[in-house]
C-alpha cells in the first residue's frame, strides 16, 4: 500500500465536477492511503505549488508520493476499472502524469508536448515521454523531489507564517531560459509547469504521460482532448476493447467543446 498526498491548489472555488470526480476517485481506491491538501486562496500560482510541495516534504515525511490535481480538471474514472491514482502509482515512474486538452476552439491540443512533438496522441496508446509537461496532473516520487532540492538548492527561500517559518522549495519559480529548438537557438519564457519539467530534465530526468488517464479541462465550458464518448460506446459493444489497444486508438477523431450535461 502507497501512502498518496493529493494537492490541489485553489483560487476562489473549485469546478464542481472536479470535486465531485476527486472523492469519487478516492473513494474508489482502496488499495492505498490518500490524503487531501487543499491550498489557501492565492493568486500567485507558482508561490501556491511551491508551498503544496514543501508541505508534502515537511508535514508528510512518510509520504511515497506527491500527486498534483488542478481545481480546473475533471478526473473522468467511469471509462476504466483501474483507478486514477492506482494507475500513476503502478508506474512506479519519478515523475509521470495525466494529459488533457488546452482551453482553446476547434481541433483539441494537448497542453503537454511529447518529445515527438505530437500534440494530439492517440488515445490509450501506452506511456509517452514528455519534453514539457503542465501540471494539471502529475504524480511525483519523494524520491525525486528529494533530487530536485539538493540539485538547486539557490531556489530554497524562507516560508511566511502560514508555513510556520519553514523552508520553501522554490522549484516552480518560472524564468527565461535560453533553449535550442532545430537547431534555432531561442529564448523562451518558462512558466512554473514548463520551468519545473525543465529543472528535473536538466538533472538527467524523465517526464512521462499515461495516455489512458483522461482529463476533461473547464472554462467556461469544457474541453476535451479525446472523444470519450466513443470509447464508451465501443467498451459496450466489446468488453474487452480495454486489452486491445490498437482498437482503443482508432475510438475516433477527439472532440473539442462539450456542453455540460451528463456525469462522469
């Protein structure tokens, strides 16, 4: 049994389906032992997951692993038998997460760059590393989190009141960073998601994706990356569609608006 911590760091109030998705995956999991932290309201988002991370160093030592949802993510568990959580521990990956569609019209992009540069992979098509990553879902190792402190050590700050005077681990301070793309040399902004992958790949590290865990993203409506409709319906038609991966991604082109009705 995995002791998990879930972090969700919140500004105003979370997505109702996202709550409402969160303990259903909770509560579906029995095999291990999870926790909830949820963040105080605060604007600066870089500053709130570096307080979530510190929090599961300092006041969960005898923690496995650190999984970070964001309040504006539905955790859609109806599609597999294997849980969310049960399936990010399984990996037993340092650093691995979920993927999910950018806020935007038309054909779905995913937030998250594979190294192949393909940004809208096929559904259910195995493990994928990542050259950037958001960090809507992630699940990290203590083990890594552990590499990432000693290796920057300059990014460690004193923590205000409401972390009792301990130590910051400023690993998701964003920056500029100069990078070389075909060859281009470039310079690019680095939000604390992106700047974060960067850290932990610039230490010999590797990010992947789990390509089955699916994610709805809300605004002001929501957004998908895959059509998962279809691939109810197919898991109707044929029950054991979940070990045939080659059928699961040819489900259909994904989707990109939804409108809100029906559970997940």
């Amino acid at each position: 049994m995995a002791k998990i911590l879930v972090s969700v760091p919140i500004l105003g109030r979370p997505h109702l389906r996202m709550m409402q998705s969160l303990y259903s995956a909770i509560n579906n999991c029995k095999e291990h032992d999870i926790s909830i932290h949820f963040s105080e309201n605060d604007s600066l988002i870089s500053r709130a997951r570096n307080v979530h991370l510190s929090t599961f160093i300092h006041d969960y030592p005898d923690y496995d692993f650190f999984i970070s949802i964001d309040s504006d993510l539905e955790i859609v568990n109806k599609f597999w038998n294997n849980n969310i959580f049960t399936k990010l521990v399984k990996h037993n990956k340092e650093f691995v997460g979920g993927l999910y569609s950018l806020k935007r019209e038309g054909v779905p992009i995913s937030s998250s760059v594979p190294l192949d540069r393909d940004r809208a992979p096929a559904f259910n098509s195995g493990l994928k590393e990542m050259l950037w990553m958001s960090t809507g879902c992630w699940c990290l190792k203590r083990s890594a989190i552990m590499k990432m402190i000693e290796a920057y050590p300059e990014l460690t700050y004193d923590g205000d009141d409401n972390m009792s005077g301990k130590k910051i681990y400023g690993l998701y301070i964003p920056m500029l960073k100069d990078l070389e793309t075909d060859g281009i040399k470039i310079k690019k902004y680095l939000s604390e998601d992106w700047r974060y992958v960067q850290r932990w790949r610039d230490i010999g590290g590797k990010v992947y994706s789990d390509t089955s865990i699916v994610l709805n993203h809300f605004g002001e409506k929501g957004y998908k990356l895959w059509n998962t409709e279809v691939v109810v319906k197919k898991r109707v038609e044929e029950p054991n569609i979940e070990s045939n991966e080659q059928n699961i991604s040819k489900v259909g082109p994904p989707l990109a608006g939804f409108d809100l009705g029906g559970g997940s």
